[in-house]
C-alpha cells in the first residue's frame, strides 16, 4: 500500500522489504537463532517483530540494501527498570501464550495491544519461525513477523511494564555506526553479542541481548547487514 505522499521508490521499496520478510517467514524456515541452550519444561512465548513504512522521522542515511528504504521502521519498546525481569532492556512487544490465545501469533498481537495501543486489525501477520530457547527466563519464544498494514498510533499503555514504545529506522539499525557488541563479565566468564544503538525521543539506548540477536540474525538471513566492526564495544545499561 502506498502511503500519501510516498514515492513511487519508496512505495517499490516497501514492497520489496515486506515481500522479504514474508518468504523469510516460509514454512520451511530455519530457527533464527539456532544454537541456543534449552531448558526441560520451558514456557510458550511470542513476539512481535513488526515492520512497515515509518510514521514520522525518517532514517538519517540511506542502507545498503535496496529494500531498506529510509522510512521502513521496526516497533520496539523499553522495558520499564522497576520489572523483575529483563529490567530496562529495549526489547519486541511480545509475551507468554496464554490458555485463551489460539495460536503465537495471537498470542503476540494480544501482548502487542497490551504494551503499545495498537490495533492488530491493521497488522498483516506474515508469518512466524521457529521457537527460539532462552534458557535465562526458561522460555520458549517464538517470533512472528508482522507488516503495518494499517499503522495506528503506539504509546507507553502501562507504565508499570514499559518505559517507552518507539518505531525505529532500520536503515538507522543498520549504519555500522550504531553497530556493535556488548560484553557481559561474571564469575571470570565472558559473554559476547551483537548489539545496536538506539535512538527515540526518549533517550538513547543500547540494543542487545536477545532481541539484538533476533534483529542481528534477521538481518543476515535477509541480506540487509552491512559490514561493521565487531570489535566495536558498546556500553551495557547500568546495573548489568
């Protein structure tokens, strides 16, 4: 769909990225993250990965990839610091599958409406991969892609859970600028990932842990990452 004002680029651009995201999507798709360690009874959870043409700013260079025009965005939200778990961290709308939700992703377009306000009647689910394990929380966590099919507007819904929802440029995720990993030190062990800069209206935050890894990962697997200094160290968030 053309959005008012779109180029006619823009507009094939669009159509390209969400064409991408689908086949990714395909029934014989590969775990994004494949060599994650499991747990024995781990919960159901899904999250949202949801892509679509940007409502306000858009990126500050244009990437690479032909597809990655300059107002495709991603919906991310920053956890709020006072939650138990993953306290701060940016991360996908997304939660646990309830008894009631039919499948994943109702399951995430329910938690997505819960955390941003928005209307899953304007969200086109293009599919979901397979489940990823995320031992730390004893999760099993499936991500579903998702394109703005009809953007509604997104907003921090409990203060309790979220600190802020904001919809970034990927051209912007992107930039090797804002690329990087994040070192994480405990009891003489070391731990290192991918992680990105992120800017809202908010603040600036950093990008990493599992859902860095998710975006990082799709990103390959779709062709869009541009060389960037994996030496690079980015600053955890205080209290990590």
């Amino acid at each position: 769909m053309t959005r008012v004002g779109q180029s006619p680029s823009a507009a094939a651009a669009a159509a390209a990225a969400r064409a991408a995201l689908a086949a990714v999507a395909g029934p014989d798709a590969a775990p994004l993250v494949p060599a994650m360690p499991s747990t024995a009874d781990p919960r159901a959870a899904a999250v949202l990965m949801l892509f679509g043409v940007l409502d306000r700013v858009p990126a500050e260079r244009a990437a690479a990839a032909d597809a990655v025009h300059r107002d495709l965005d991603v919906l991310l939200l920053a956890r709020a610091s006072t939650l138990r778990s993953h306290p701060g961290e940016i991360a996908f709308p997304g939660g646990r599958i309830d008894p009631g939700d039919a499948d994943a992703p109702a399951a995430a377009l329910r938690e997505a409406r819960e955390e941003t306000g928005l209307d899953p009647a304007g969200v086109e689910v293009l599919g979901t991969l397979p489940a990823v394990p995320l031992a730390h929380s004893n999760h099993l966590v499936r991500p579903v892609l998702g394109w703005w099919r009809e953007p509604t507007p997104v907003r921090v819904v409990d203060e309790r859970e979220s600190a802020a929802v904001f919809r970034t440029p990927v051209a912007d995720l992107l930039d090797p600028a804002n690329r990087g990993v994040t070192v994480l030190r405990r009891g003489g062990q070391e731990w290192r990932g991918p992680a990105f800069t992120v800017r809202s209206d908010q603040n600036v935050y950093t990008l990493w842990g599992f859902t860095a890894m998710l975006l990082d990962a799709l990103f390959d697997r779709l062709g869009w990452t541009e060389p960037w200094d994996a030496a690079h160290e980015l600053p955890l968030p205080s209290g990590r």
